[in-house]
C-alpha cells in the first residue's frame, strides 16, 4: 500500500464498496428466489393447466369454446383452435411429455400430441436426444400441445417462453447484472473527478519538487478543493520565507569571511615580525592552517547560497587533468573510462572539478599503494568511481561520513585526518547538480565512491 497513490487508494475504496454492493445484491436476489414458493402445486404447471384445458374443451359446448378460450390464456400459456394441425418440422416430439397429458386427461390413442424445441432443451440434451430408446425422463420442456377435438379440429397449447415470474428483471436480464454495470459507470465518473481534483496537489507537489531555496516558485495556482488551496498558500508563504532566510545567510557568511580575513592578515603581519624563526614558523603554519580550515567551512556554508552554473561539463576530461595532477605528486593512480565520448553533464566544472579532487585527495590519503579511478556511462547516468586499498569505511559508518566535520580518522591532526568537510562538499555539490555520492566497499578491502550525474541528452 505504500506505492499506492492517494488516486488509487481512493479507487480500492470505491471499487471495495462496488464490490460489496454487487454481492450484496446478488445474496439477496439468491436468498429472495430460495424464499419465494413455487406458486404451483405440481412440479409441470403447464401441463398439467394444457390437460386441463384440454379436457374442458372436451366437454365443452362449441357455442361455449370462445368464451372457454379468453378464460384460459394467459402470462403462461396460450390456447387457439384451428381447422388444421400446425407444422411440426421445427419441433421436437416429446413422448414423455404426451404420456403424462394422456394420464391428466384419460384420453387413448393419437389424439395427442407434446413437442418441445430446440430452445427450450434441458441442458446437455440436443435434438439428437429425441431419437433415442425408450425413456423415462423428458429431453425439455413443453413448447407446444396439439388435441384433436370431437368435431375434428385441433386445439393447440403453446407455451410462452418469455414469461419471467419470479424476480424483477429489466431488459431481459437480471437485476444484479445492472447494478454491477451501474456500479461500473459509477466508478468510472469517481476516477475521472477524483482525477481532476488531485490535479492541483500534483502541481503543488512539483513546484515543490522545484524548489532550490533561492527563489520562490511563481505564484501557485489557487485551484481545486478549499484544503489544496490553502495548502498550496501555505506552501508559497514557507518558500518565501526560505527565500528570506538564505539571502540573510548569504549576507551573513560574506560578512564572517571579510571579517576573519582582516585579522587573519593582520595576524601573519605581526607573525612575520617575530624575532625567533622557529616560533614565526609555528605561527605562521598555525594561520595558514585556520585560514584553510576557515575558507573550507565558508565553502562548504556557502554552497547551498550559490547559484550552480548549468553549461556543458566533459567528466572524462575533468578527472583526466585531477588523475594526471596527482600522478605528477608522485600518487599511484590509475585512470580507466577516459575515452568515454557520451560521459558529459550540466553543472559547474570547477565545482565539479572539486568533486573529483576531494574524492580523489581522500583516496590518495588513505590508500595503501595504489589508487584507481574509473568514469563511466549507465543509463542516463555518469559515473565517477574512485577506489582505493585503505582501511575502508565500516558499513555503519557510511552514511555518516558525508555529515559535516564527521572523520573516520578518530585523531585530531589536520595532516591525517583532514577537516571532515571534503565528502560533505562532495555530497552538497552533486546533490546541487541533481546527483548522489554513495560510500561502499572496494573489492580490495578499501573505501569505494561513487558519483552519479544526470548525463547531458
């Protein structure tokens, strides 16, 4: 249930209450059939009512036939005297049927006759049926009856096959069957209005998704049901206010870095006038040291307030120039994927450049002997793996290494562990691309990172 969107939880619980209903409709037809009696006393209510008609015709005065004839017919039967028999070709004779009649009425000989036909065949019998041996049991119901009167006409008794008595059915099908098809178009109107009201969350949500904290989206569209409308206030009040609140953070980290700066050159001027060089060498190695530290962490706050620049970037390239840099330092690093010719994104190369320097630097740094760098193309990714045959980073500790000041390297010193920022800029940078930056295990045992880009279509 949790991949169901708010448009499909809303139609399992209409299509649930349909589904109730429906069966619902069909246990009440079903019991209302299994209560309603037969309103006959016989088990063959149309032969038994065409041999009554036939032995009262019998007896009957002609003058009186007429008159017999409008009392009898009805929903279920129907009576008529004619001059000749009617065609049989298209029925079926029924000599179980024409036994009983005989019974009913104490008539002997030919006189008369029962058919059935082809539609009114009890399941699983076909006209072939009616040829067979003796039998004890009919092939279908009667359809038609022929007696031949005293005075030499005939008196037929058809059967009305339409008739329907015991439940209400419109159109020639049953109620239960309607109310499913009803429920159906029911459903179906829900969707396409419940469609349509959601369109306005689905905006919000992608404006939303949008937004980057430096400028507010335009002004989102006052649409739909009274709660998405003030949502969709709510959530243009709060972009403004975040708007706000980063360009006062803006201000603020451009004003701590011209302030730091000012008393760090002040501090290396006076640094420099000290008289001992082994203290002016401990001072000014101290302030480069902070300067450094400061400019980092300015770098790092000042991430988010940046605007990342959207042009061309060739990955392949990028990581080429930093592996060559490295190699020149004496590094043992390898470079595979260089010839990739698709591996190129939208961003900013020299914050990109930063990326591959940082993953690379802390590759460098912690690796035993041999560092290898490899680009490449997935999907509609790019890829920069960087791996190398260090210590690695424990599995508990992999999502927490990208936090700010957060270092594997338990120590203090600068020189060992560093800062803690460099993956956190890492992170922050190819998140501001639209990317990620994942930790996991290199095959040798070391760290293995991996970063992945939108590719440039």
């Amino acid at each position: 249930m949790t991949r169901v969107g708010l448009l499909g939880r809303i139609m399992l619980v209409l299509l649930g209450a349909l589904s109730l209903l429906v069966v619902a409709t069909f246990g009440i037809d079903r019991w209302q059939r299994g209560q309603e009696r037969w309103p006959y006393a016989s088990r063959f209510p149309r032969l038994d009512q065409a041999a009554g008609i036939m032995a009262l015709m019998n007896e009957a005065d002609p003058a009186q036939r007429p008159a017999i004839l409008r009392a009898v017919n009805g929903e279920a039967l129907r009576a008529e005297i004619v001059d000749a028999p009617p065609d049989e070709a298209a029925l079926i004779r029924e000599p179980v049927l024409e036994a009983r009649l005989h019974r009913l009425t104490g008539e002997a000989g030919d006189g008369i006759r029962a058919f059935t036909s082809t539609d009114m065949l009890y399941r699983g019998n076909g006209p072939a049926d009616a040829g067979t041996g003796n039998r004890r049991k009919s092939i279908g119901s009667l359809a038609l009856a022929t007696y031949r009167l005293p005075d030499g006409r005939t008196l037929v008794v058809s059967a009305i096959t339409g008739h329907r008595s015991l439940m209400p059915w419109l159109l020639g099908q049953p109620l239960s069957l309607w109310v499913a098809l009803l429920g159906l178009i029911v459903a179906s109107l829900v969707t396409v209005g419940a469609r349509h009201e959601l369109g306005p969350l689905r905006r919000l949500t992608e404006a939303v998704a949008r937004f980057d904290g430096r400028a507010a989206e335009p002004a989102l569209a006052q649409q739909g049901a009274p709660e998405i409308r003030r949502l969709a206030q709510a959530v243009q009040a709060m972009q403004e206010r975040i708007v706000g609140l980063m360009g006062e953070r803006s201000m603020l980290i451009g004003a701590i870095s011209h302030d730091l700066k000012t008393y760090l050159t002040r501090m290396r001027l006076r640094a420099e006038r000290v008289a001992k060089p082994e203290r002016r060498d401990r001072l000014l190695e101290d302030i480069d040291a902070m300067t450094a530290l400061i400019e980092t962490s300015l770098g790092f706050a000042r991430g988010t307030a940046a605007e990342v620049g959207r042009a061309p970037v060739d990955l392949a390239d990028i990581v080429a120039v930093e592996v060559a840099e490295h190699a020149a330092q004496g590094a043992r690093i390898s470079l595979s994927g260089e010839e990739v010719p698709d591996a190129t994104v939208a961003g900013d190369p020299i914050a990109l450049r930063r990326v591959v320097a940082n993953l690379i630097g802390n590759a460098v740094k912690f690796g035993r002997s041999s560092v290898a760098v490899a680009v490449r193309r997935v999907g509609a990714a790019c890829e920069i793996v960087v791996e190398d045959d260090g210590p690695g980073i424990p599995e508990d500790e992999r999502s927490a290494v990208f936090s700010p000041y957060y270092r594997v390297e338990r120590s203090r010193n600068r020189r060992t562990g560093g800062t803690g920022l460099g993956l956190a800029i890492a992170r922050q940078i190819a998140e501001a691309h639209g990317g990620t930056v994942v930790a996991e295990a290199a095959p040798s045992g070391g760290a293995r990172l991996v970063v992945s880009l939108p590719a440039l279509t």
